[in-house]
C-alpha cells in the first residue's frame, strides 16, 4: 500500500494585522505583515511582487499579469483572481479558500504547502508547475491543464476534475478521494496515484478507454 500524501503545513498569521488600503501594485513592491480586505486591484501590470504574511478578503486582482509573483504564509480568503497571469509564481506556506481562480495561469509556478478550499479554478493552467504538498479540497478543476506538471504529496478531495490534462505530468505519493475524472486526458501518466476503491471501480470506464478496451455485450 502505498503511503498517504503529506499534507500541506498551514501557515501561522497574527490575530492582529495593519489594514492596507492599496489601489495599484509597482514592480518589485514587497507587502508583509499586513491584511487587504475588499479593494479592486483588476488588470494590474506588476512583475516580482511578494506578498509575505498577509491576509487578502474579497480582494478582486482579475485580469492582471503579476509574473514571479511570489506569496508566501498567507491566506486569500473570497478573493478574485481570475484571468491572472502568474507565470513563474512561487507560493509557499498558502490557504487560498471561496476564491474564483478561473482562467488563472501558474504556468512554470512553484507550489509548496499549499492548500485550496472550496475555489473554482476551472480553465486554468498549472502546466509545468512543481507542486509539493499541495491539496485541493471541494474545488471544481474543470478543464484544467497539468500538463508536464511534477506532484509530488497532491490530494484531491472532493473535487471536480472533469476533462483535466495530466499528459506529461508526473506524480508521486498523490491521492485521488470522492471525485470525478470523467473525460481526463493523459490517464497513462497517473501513475503514482492512489484511489479508494469504489471510486476506481466507477471509473472502469475511464481505464477501459485509456487501455484500448471494447465493451462487449452480455451473451453466450
């Protein structure tokens, strides 16, 4: 049997952070120590921005290109950033949770200790990524690209993963619990994956498929 993935350590953020108002985020700008409730951050042009023990509420960065951003012990909490370009983006020791990630691209992205709960990141992009100790929890993940992404200690919980891409992708030590793989592309490269068993016999269909295999019809 294989061992379970190891679970992301969660990060530890003071019960008292300043408030920050912010209206427009600078190349380079480093923010630490601070929480950012609400406030509209859309279409931002900002590279290597770090974010370093921070609390982010219902903060909207839609639509912005934060290339190497880099986020690190902290927690996004009803946040928008959909349509984000984060090629390149380091994150470690991060909760994001009701968040909308759709559309977003971590392409060649770092994630390490990180945990998604409950955040639509349908349509978005994860190809290339290292990702360690990574879980998604009750995340729709429709249509989302793995593509030549290593995981090593991923968990998906209850998740949505419909008509995924894991071509190219390598995993290790990750698991599969309560959801749905209907139309995943790459089958062969999730290897490495551990499943319980009722959820495997429902998707007979999908291995089946993967391996070539004909349905035939009862009879003599």
């Amino acid at each position: 049997m294989s061992p379970p993935a190891v679970a992301p350590t969660r990060p530890e953020l003071p019960e008292q952070l300043e408030q920050l108002e912010l209206a427009t985020l600078e190349h380079d700008i480093r923010l630490a120590e601070l929480e950012l409730s609400g406030g509209s951050l859309v279409d931002q042009r900002a590279r290597g921005v770090t974010l370093q023990t921070m609390r982010l509420a219902g903060t909207d960065l839609s639509g912005s290109q934060l290339e190497h951003v880099r986020i690190l012990d902290s927690v996004l909490s009803s946040c928008n950033v959909a349509n984000v370009n984060a090629r390149g983006a380091r994150l470690k020791g991060v909760v994001i949770e009701d968040s909308r990630l759709t559309g977003m691209s971590l392409f060649e992205g770092e994630l390490t200790d990180v945990t998604f709960h409950g955040c639509r990141i349908d349509l978005a992009s994860l190809s290339s990524c290292g990702m360690q100790r990574v879980r998604f929890e009750d995340c729709v993940l429709t249509q989302t690209d793995f593509m030549e992404a290593h995981l090593e200690s991923v968990a998906f919980h209850g998740c949505e993963l419909t008509n995924g891409d894991f071509r190219g992708a390598k995993l290790k030590r990750c698991e599969l619990r309560r959801s749905a793989l209907t139309g995943v592309q790459g089958v062969e490269s999730l290897r490495g994956l551990a499943m319980e068993w009722p959820d495997i016999v429902e998707l007979a269909g999908v291995w089946a498929g993967a391996l070539g295999i004909e349905v035939l019809e009862p009879g003599d």
